[in-house]
C-alpha cells in the first residue's frame, strides 16, 4: 500500500524499504486539450550549501546521466501518458558531497506560450522502489493552486543522520515575465544561457 502524502510530507526510505535504487515518476495533464504543453523534469545534485556539485549534475533530456552513473534520465516525453518522465537514482553510487537530489520541473518555451502550471491538471509523483517493476512506495498529487510559476519544485531526495529521505514539495521558482528558467539554476550553481533552455 503506497503512503499518500501531502505538501511537505517526508518519508524514511530505510525504514520503508530496502532498496538502494528508486524511482521518480512525474506525470501531469494539459488543462487545455489542444494546446501543446512540454514540461521537462530536471535533477539538481545539491552540496549542503544548496549548489550543484558541478553543470555535469544537472540531470535532464540534454544529460541523461550524471558522472557516477547515480541519477538517470529518462528522456523527454511529450505524450503525457502514464509517467511522463522518469528518473532513477541509485543511493549507493551518489557522491558522498551530495546531500540533496531535487526534482524540478519546468514549462519549455513558458513565456512565448504563456504557459503556466495553473494550466496544469494531475500533476503527480509517484516513488518506485527498485529499477524496474511497479512497487510505489509513496505517491504525492500536487495540489491545484492555479500557480502562475513556470517552475516547480516537485520532490527532494535528501539525507539526513545517514539515511535518505523523500520529500514532497511543491514549492515554486517564479513565473515566466520575470524568471528565466536560467535565473533559477543559476540559483543553484549552474552556468547555463537562455539561449539553449
């Protein structure tokens, strides 16, 4: 039975599993069918002073994989069915500096498009335990708050007294007519330009 959590609602990993690898699913729905709508889930590798341990830590459709192999992307999915995008992390093989692994996801092209996630229905994330196979450990469904972010931060996997923890956040990173989505990773560390985002 998967533990259904709210905003804020963190979870033991050790306790609820033995597993070393999980997975993160993230889905969502267009509100307005006919309209395309191209969200893309990042993981950010985070040092205890909320940066990136390096660009390479960034993990998403442009870098599916970081240099130890321990977070892995599943490629841009512009479907929307099932688990739009998946990542997968590997706890054993995450570098020692890393303390956090934050997934954020963003709306491509948000400001010509004037998209926002309040045009965005069942947004979700589902926790796998293992690499494959369909066991969800915890589910989260975003709440409809009609937010004019076009950047969320969806979940974190972070440790804590040596042991990980998963955490549902819904926390947003500033709408498209004053944020960039390359403001908000320069806010983590990361070099990136408009231009290729």
């Amino acid at each position: 039975m998967a533990i259904n959590l709210q905003k804020g609602g963190r979870i033991d990993l050790s306790k609820e599993s033995t597993a070393s690898v999980f997975r993160i699913g993230l889905g969502w729905d267009a509100a307005q069918p006919g309209k395309e709508f191209d969200l893309d889930a990042m993981a950010l590798m985070l040092k205890a002073d909320g940066k990136v341990l390096s660009d390479a830590n960034m993990v998403f459709y442009g870098n599916l994989e970081d240099p130890a192999k321990s977070v892995k992307h599943s490629g841009d999915n512009r479907t929307g069915a099932g688990d739009d995008e998946v990542i997968t992390i590997d706890t054993i093989k995450v570098p020692a500096e890393v303390q956090e692994i934050v997934v954020l996801v963003n709306i491509h092209d948000a400001k010509n498009r004037q998209q926002n996630f309040g045009m965005i229905h069942n947004a979700k994330v589902n926790l796998y335990e293992g690499a494959e196979g369909n066991k969800i450990l915890a589910e989260y469904d975003l709440e409809e708050d009609a937010s004019m972010d076009r950047a969320l931060v969806f979940c974190k996997l972070y440790r804590k007294d040596g042991a990980w923890k998963f955490q549902a956040v819904n926390e947003g990173k500033g709408n498209y007519q004053n944020v960039l989505l390359c403001d908000i990773l320069s806010s983590y560390g990361i070099n990136a330009g408009p231009s290729n985002l």
